[in-house]
C-alpha cells in the first residue's frame, strides 16, 4: 500500500499527517512524498528519522496539486509493486484503522477503481466535509452529502465523485488510464477526473468505515467556525479560489461536453457565476465581483 502526499509550505501538517499514518494497524505504509519547491527552513529530509518508508521528490517550481500528485503516481508505478495508492492531502489525519476499513470494504469487482473514506473536519465537534458525491452539472461541480453537519451517521454506497483530499485507487485502474488533467493547477481536477472515469464506464465506492480528518483551509483560532464553503464571500482565498475554479470548470465543460449540450451548460454555469458575481456585490466586496465577471469573460 502506497500514500501519497503533496507538500507546499506545510512541513507542520505534513508530519502530523505521517505521525497519524505511523499508527496504522498493520503494515505501514510506504509514503511518496512530493514538495511542490516549498520554501521553508525545515528540511523535509528531517521525516525521515520518525518515518523510515518514506520517498521525498522535490520539484523545482510549484507545479500546482494535480501534476505533483502525477509525479507521485509515476514513480510509484516505475519503483514499486502495490495493489492499491492512496491520494490523500498533507492537512489530514487518519485513524489507525483508516486504510484497513478502505481495503475490507472496497468492492473487488473490476468495474469499481476507487474509494474514498468519510472526511470529517479536524475540531472539537467533527462535521462532514465530504460524504459522498454526486454531479451537478447546472454548477459544474458536485453535491456533498450531509455537508457541514454534525450527524456523521451515513451508509456506504457507490457515487459519483472522490474528493481529491483522499483518493483510493486500485492500482490497475492508474497502470492504464492518466490520473489528473495537467491542464489543472488547483481545484476542480478531482471532478474532471472522476468524470472520466463515468465515461469509462467505472465505479467509486463511498466507504462510511474509514475516516480521516480534515484541517480545511488551513489552521484557525480554535473558537472559530471553519467555513466549509470556499465560495462564502468572507473566505479570506475567495480571490484566488475563484481565479482558478471559474475556468476551470469552463474547462470541464469545454472537454466533457458537446454540441447544444455544451451551449446550454456554458449559459447555465454563466447565469451561476454572474449571480455570484451579485451576492459578493451585495456583501460589499467589489473588487471579487467585478473579477469574477472578468473572469467569466476570459473563460
């Protein structure tokens, strides 16, 4: 079993994150570790002493989440045999028996190529931040089951779409088919992905079982209510979360889509973004509002 991790400036996450796979119930892991040219003054080579199994690759620049996450599968697939590689972000926590419930209960027909676990956010009282997925194709995006809520009582059952926080895959699937888009810098590219792999005519497994732990959008005040919505008008990264997720999923349309299903998607996913555009307008934030009908324009 393989894990991998990207790293850009979260030497702190990062190695909570391996101390939480450390405790894995049986085999440990191996780990590839890949930094997207962080520039911190911890030297990540310092992990290796508390996680022996552990491989660092080192790009140069950063090259965004997807095309690391690429790197990470390549040389896994060049240097190692294993039957399953897990996604999963540098800012979780898993539980010792995270990997072992993926793996008991991960369907073994060969339609089925990936699982994800329930995500929790990482706080006092956990809400669901991702329970299963399923397309919405008026957004271009996914509903979350149970979102936000404290309720963490769900079933296992197939669904459209793994968020790329974590991302079980069986090897054989990624041996024959490319993993993420690399037109993809950050967000977006774990919908397209999960896209393809319907068209492919293969299967995602929701697995309530296994849990991991979610810190979001990075570390806040412990008394602070972790906004889970990255399109909330006070999320202090809207700008840059809305310069990359608006074209992108003009992207997925442009790839995914044909013909007079395309037209209509483009006007539809138009109409969502220009009444965003209106509500960050209403909460007073007018330089993303007008950026985000730039941004539409360019798209």
């Amino acid at each position: 079993m393989v894990i991998i991790l990207v790293n850009y400036n979260g030497f702190n996450d990062t190695k909570a994150c391996l101390e939480s796979i450390a405790k894995t119930e049986g085999d440990l892991p191996f780990v590839v570790l890949v930094d997207n040219a962080s520039n911190e003054e911890t030297d990540l080579n310092v992990l290796h002493s508390s996680f022996p199994k552990l491989q660092i690759i080192k790009n140069n620049v950063n090259i965004g989440f997807g095309k690391a996450n690429n790197i990470g599968i390549e040389w896994v697939l060049k240097n190692l045999k294993t039957n399953y590689i897990f996604i999963l972000n540098n800012d979780t926590e898993i539980e010792p028996d995270t990997i072992k419930n993926l793996i008991i209960n991960l369907p073994n027909d060969q339609d089925t190529v990936l699982a994800s676990p329930k995500i929790l956010t990482f706080e006092k009282q956990p809400r669901i931040w991702y329970g299963g997925g399923f397309f919405n194709f008026n957004k271009i995006s996914v509903n979350i089951n149970k979102i936000g809520q404290n309720n963490h009582d769900l079933k296992s059952q197939y669904v459209e779409f793994a968020s790329g926080c974590a991302m079980f895959f069986k090897t054989s699937y990624l041996m024959s088919n490319s993993g993420f888009d690399s037109n993809f810098f950050m967000y977006d590219e774990d919908v397209e992905l999960c896209l393809r792999i319907k068209a492919d005519g293969k299967k995602i497994y929701f697995t309530n079982e296994s849990i991991i732990y979610h810190k979001c959008q990075g570390s806040q005040k412990e008394n602070a209510k972790k906004e889970i919505n990255q399109l909330h008008p006070y999320n202090p990264n809207l700008e840059f979360y809305l310069s990359l997720t608006i074209p992108n999923r003009f992207y997925i349309i442009d790839k995914h889509f044909n013909s007079f299903d395309k037209i209509y998607r483009k006007l539809t996913l138009t109409g969502y973004w220009l009444a965003k555009a209106m509500q960050y307008l209403l909460y007073g934030n007018f330089k993303v509002s007008f950026l985000t009908i730039k941004w539409i324009i360019k798209s």
